[in-house]
C-alpha cells in the first residue's frame, strides 16, 4: 500500500526556566520545552502518561493562553477587566481559574492560573496551586503545593504535600510531607508520609528508565519516579529517578530497602512477608 507519514505543525511555543544552573541545564541555563498548542502523544510507556499530562497538558494549556494574549487585545483587557471587578492579581481571576460546583476554598489559598478545578472540591488554608488541573470531589489539605500537576478525582492530599509536575490518578492519596517532582502515580495507590521522590542524577549520567527489559536513555535532563496502580508505599522512603514500582505492590520501609535505588516488581511486594498478606493485598493488576 502506498503509505506516507502524517506531518502536522503542533505550533509549538517554548516554554520553560530560565537562568537555571547549567548542571541542570544547557550551557545557556534553560531548561525549556517544545510545547506544542496541538498536542497529541501516543502512550506507550509510563514517562509518556507525564508528557501527555503535564508537558501536552498543563504546560500547553498556559502556552495556548499566551498565544491567545499575544495575539488579542481583546482578551488581555478581558482579563485585566475581570481581575479589577474581583480585586485579584490577573493570573488569580475567574478568566484563567475555572471553579467548579459546591468548592469550598480557603480565602488565603493561592490559586493561579490556568487552572481548572472540578466539582466539590476542598483546599485548605495557605494551600498554593499553580497551572495545574484539579478533578472533583479532591480534598487539598493546608499547606499543599501543587504546580504543574494534574490530580484527577477522588484524590487527597494533607498537610504539606508537594507536587511539581506530576500526575495522580484517580482514588489516591499522597500523604504530609511527601514531595514528588516529575512523577506519575497510578489509580487507588497510597504514597506515605515524608517520602521524597527525586528527579535529578547528581553525576553527569544521562537518566535511564526500563522498556522492554533494556534500561533506554529518555532525552530528559530531569525524571522522577512513577508508582502503579493499587500499590501502599509506606513512609520515609528516597525513591532514585526514573525508578517504578509495579502495580500491586506493598512497599516498607526498612534497614535493608530505604533508598529505592532500582525498580520494584511484584515479586519483590513486601506483603509476602506478612502472615496473610496474599488475603489481605489481592493483585488487581497482573501483566
């Protein structure tokens, strides 16, 4: 047959940082992105759910609004009109943060935008949100920061719980003081408390992840870690960058594994040493 490639222009913008420390970055200083205003991405692997989510998602929605204020005079005086009606700063107006039904959001919440917040939905005192998308029926508790990250419905987030261009599926709950950076976390999974998962290789190595049993390079100067779907991550835990946890699996802290420093199946679970464990942590997820 006679086959030819599909070519579209994705309109892409750069966006980024700046200025950043070159370790981190080009010899420049930036750390940027090609974000494309036309997204589409093929999900073949579990950095590919952070790229369509957060790089194709959040980050293109903030491209597209600069876009659009470059281009119309009309939508930047929509949006200074508004915010000088509600007495906010530009990016903290209803023309860029879309509230849904019956929120209760605490007065002293930062909130900027875009962002989108779905249906009752709680967030809490001091609480910072920034580009990011929040489903319904999603408890912020005080303190949280929440930048460039999606946390899809039924999620909760106490005290002091950090994430910085994330992903949480549905049903989940990272607990106080956890800190995710460029990670994705999967469906009815529960991450504990004071657990850091990082995103940066401090020798000059390129970061690695697992695809078909071959550890690849992923082009990405930063990359944390990504936790499946129905897994119970217990507290204190470092987690290496672009390391995974399978799904299914029950994860403690201990003197022998508290510094993940490679991936986790369900073999290595940890409620096989539990009497019971098998009856009490069914596996949902098989390969």
């Amino acid at each position: 047959p006679n086959v030819r490639p599909l070519v579209i222009n994705t309109e892409a913008r750069e966006v980024g940082y700046y200025r950043v420390p070159t370790h981190m970055s080009d010899e420049k200083g930036d750390l940027v992105y090609q974000v494309p205003t036309k997204a589409f991405c093929s999900i073949e692997h579990w950095v590919h759910t952070i790229t369509a989510n957060v790089i194709f998602g959040v980050f293109a929605e903030g491209a597209r609004l600069e876009r659009d204020i470059e281009r119309s005079v009309g939508k930047q005086l929509e949006m200074l009109g508004r915010a000088m009606l509600e007495r906010k700063q530009v990016l903290s107006s209803s023309t860029v943060v879309h509230v849904g039904r019956n929120c209760s959001i605490d007065p002293t919440a930062i909130i900027q935008g875009p962002t989108y917040i779905g249906d009752n939905v709680s967030i809490g005192p001091g609480a910072v949100i920034c580009a990011s998308l929040i489903g319904s029926n999603v408890d912020v508790a005080q303190g949280c920061q929440i930048l460039l990250s999606v946390v899809s419905d039924r999620c909760f987030l106490p005290f002091r719980a950090s994430l910085f261009m994330s992903v949480m599926m549905e049903d989940s709950m990272v607990a106080q003081n956890t800190c995710l950076q460029f990670c994705s976390i999967g469906r009815n999974t529960f991450i504990g408390a004071g657990n850091t998962f990082t995103d940066f290789n401090l020798v000059p190595k390129p970061i690695r992840s697992s695809y078909q049993g071959k550890l690849e390079e992923t082009g990405m100067p930063v990359l944390g870690g990504c936790v499946g779907h129905n897994c119970f991550v217990g507290s204190g835990l470092v987690v290496y960058p672009a390391r995974a946890i399978e799904s299914d699996v029950v994860l403690l802290a201990s003197a022998e594994r508290r510094v993940i420093d490679r991936n986790i199946f369900y073999e290595d679970s940890d409620h096989f040493t539990i009497k019971r464990g098998m009856e009490l942590h069914a596996r949902m997820y098989p390969r």
